[in-house]
C-alpha cells in the first residue's frame, strides 16, 4: 500500500529543502536562543556570581558551606548562574585533587523523596531501581557512597517549593543528613520563585538550615536588550534582523516581570517563524506573531497540567457557559457534582471548589467577579476568559472528560 503519492513526496522534498537553506540564512547556532544555554559570561549577574562563589568558596578547604535558598522571578538568571558557580567550582576542585561533588535536580519532576534519593545515589555512581527497594535502603545506601567519597556534595532543588508542596518530608531528610555521615558532608541550594517559601516551612526544617538568601531582581529593559544582543550576535547570521527587533523583544520581556527566558523564547520563535515562510529578515511583526503563538502554547500546557479536580470544576464552567449567558458559583458547583457522579471522582465540597474557582481566577483562566443578591447573600459571576475552544479541546484529550460531552443532561 503507498503512503504517500509522489506529488505529496516531491512538496514534502521542498519542504526540508526550503528548511536547510532558511536555515542557513537565518540561524548561526540556534541553541544559544535555548532556555538550557548557559552562556559563559551572564551579562549583569556579575554580583550575584561573586555573592554566590564567596558562599560556596570554603568547601575547596573542606569547610561545609551554608545552606542557600535563592529568590527571584522566572527567567532572571537563578538558574544558570548557580550551574556555572558550581560547574567552575568542580573544575576548580578537580584541578587540585579537591573533593567536591554536585547534583541538580528539577522538583517538578523530581518531586518524591524516593526520587530525590535515588537521583542522589545516580549522582554518586550508584544505581538504584526507580521502584521496589525500601526507602530506608536507599537512603542508606547513599549515606554509604558518600562517606566512601570523602567530599562535600551540594545538592541543588530548583523549584524547590514545588517538592516541598508534594513532600515535605524530602526537605526535612535532607537538612538532617549531616547529623547521619561520618567523613562527608551534604549542602542545599534551593531556588524558588516564591519569595515567602522559608516563611511556609516546618519550624523543625527551618532551625536546622542554617541558610544564607540571594535575591535576583527582575531585569530591566536595557539589561535585556544587553543580553538578547549577545545571544542575537551568535545565533544568527549578519543583517538578517531589523531594526528594532531587539528592543521590541526586550520590552515585552520587562513587562513580564523582567523575565529574559520570554525575551529569548520571543526571539526564537519569530526566527523560525521567518525560517519557516522562506523569509531573510525577522521584523517586530514576526516577533508580534511569536507572541499570539507562545501565549496560545502557554494557555494549552497551563490547562493541561491541571489536576483532575481542577479540570473537572473547569469544565464544569464550560458546559454551564454553553447553557447560560451568566453562571454562579451555585450552577458550577451543581454541575461539578453530577460530572463527579458519571466519572466517579470524589466529590469536594461547595467551599472547595469555590477555591479552585479561585485559583483558576488567578491563572487567568475564568473571571470570577463577586456580585451581590441581596438577602440571599453574595455570589461570583464566572466566565472564561481563554478560548473556549481551546478549553474543549484540553478537557476533550483527557478519556474521563471527553464522555462528558456525550451526555446531553447534565
């Protein structure tokens, strides 16, 4: 059987011949404009690299280093400052014949405190099952390697509230470890985006810190524009951005909280926006076509990582906004229940779900806008403020959801 004809074959042949000769014109070394590019000079995190090195600087005598949380919005450099302090720390210690180990570990994935030790245990040449054995006998096992090694290690959580939310405990493990190793010693670097975190966490964890605290303050406009030219000068080929490209990109970027990873994603994507039509020059329109895109991506991977509770209060919304020009509090939360019902899902109570109505106010997803009805007391008028046929299609993905539609009762 063909898969294919041979017109659809010779345009597919364009196609990937279009690609590679944009991609000649336009990009130099795209992965400069990546989120994971460390580059090796970070323009105007200087004094943060210095404060951070100064810290971590008397585990090279073998002292143990404070523990650190680091505070500051997305995208403001957290992230690669303190992989490059601790990659030209290991170099440093490796040329000496020093002891000094790292791990780093993303807590939106590594969010157990199965994980987390089993990812320690990787890091120090052991291999553990992603499952089955005993938490304790991993636990143990690390402890064991790391007295073997003699060293300092300085274990990185980036996002660390995210695993603290899931597991407190892992936090809690981790500042007591010190306590349970004979010849070594462990440190923790937490970064977060929550400035209020250390207020948020169990009085036992907090005593036994001992933390110093590194605050990134967003970027400004002209600090981005400083860094999007020094990715732009390597990642793409002479003349092919225009006036104003730069500066466009670095503004909505300060406008999100100085964020540079918008910046550069903005960059990227109207790049391979003008890559993909065959163009030679990205302009401010292709960036302004970059933005609806991101926005629309960003709208899709918020609404898909949303618990099934949340899903099912949204979609709750969703149906009730089909039937009526205006809905209440009280038609969501009846509607929540008789989906609750034909899924199976435990029900929560009115005060619940009117929280997750609440929280999805504050990703921007609904408008929940309080409204009064007299001696019957007060209400929230709710309606989405993201496309609803983005919505349907999100919920439509999940198998329990998608029935949902087929109901014409609800």
């Amino acid at each position: 059987m063909k898969l294919m004809d041979e017109k659809s074959s010779d345009s597919m042949d364009d196609i990937f011949d279009r690609y590679l000769d944009a991609d000649a014109n336009i990009f130099a070394n795209r992965e400069v404009l990546s989120p994971h590019h460390v580059p090796e000079i970070l323009p105007h995190r200087g004094e943060k690299f210095e404060e951070l090195a100064k810290i971590l600087a008397p585990s090279l005598k073998g002292g143990t280093p404070s523990n650190i949380f680091i505070y500051g919005s997305t995208g403001t450099g957290k992230t690669a400052v303190t992989k490059q302090v601790l990659s030209k720390l290991k170099a440093t210690a490796d040329s000496r014949n020093l002891s000094f180990e790292y791990s780093y570990m993303n807590c939106q994935h590594v969010d157990t405190k199965y994980r987390v030790l089993t990812q320690l245990c990787e890091d120090v040449g052991i291999n553990v099952p992603f499952t089955g054995l005993h938490f304790d006998i991993i636990y143990q096992k690390f402890k064991d390697a790391l007295d073997e090694l003699h060293t300092l290690h300085v274990t990185v959580l980036d996002e660390v509230d995210m695993l603290y939310k899931k597991s407190t405990e892992s936090l809690y493990i981790l500042t007591r470890m010190n306590s349970d190793l004979d010849f070594s010693k462990i440190s923790i670097i937490g970064i977060t985006n929550d400035v209020n975190f250390k207020e948020t966490l169990d009085p036992r964890i907090r005593s036994s810190l001992s933390e110093e605290e590194i605050v990134f303050s967003p970027y400004t406009a002209e600090q981005l524009r400083d860094i999007l030219t020094q990715r732009a000068k390597v990642a793409f080929h002479k003349d092919v951005l225009d006036f104003g490209v730069i500066n466009l990109c670095s503004a909505i970027g300060a406008q999100q909280h100085g964020d540079a990873r918008r910046s550069l994603d903005l960059l990227r994507v109207a790049a391979e926006l003008v890559e993909r039509n065959g163009e030679e020059k990205i302009t401010e329109l292709h960036v302004r076509k970059a933005q609806q895109v991101i926005e629309r991506n960003t709208v899709i991977e918020v609404l898909t990582s949303l618990p099934i509770q949340t899903k099912v209060v949204l979609q709750a919304i969703y149906l009730g906004e089909g039937k009526n020009d205006e809905i209440t509090t009280g038609d969501v939360y009846e509607i929540y229940n008789k989906i609750c019902k034909l899924i199976r899902l435990d029900q929560l109570t009115a005060r619940r779900v009117g929280d997750l109505i609440n929280e999805l106010d504050m990703l921007g997803i609904v408008s929940a806008q309080v409204i009064s009805k007299g001696r019957y007391g007060r209400s929230k008028r709710i309606h989405l403020t993201v496309s609803s046929k983005q919505v349907r299609n999100v919920l439509d993905s999940d198998f329990r959801l998608s029935k949902i539609f087929e109901v014409e009762e609800l």
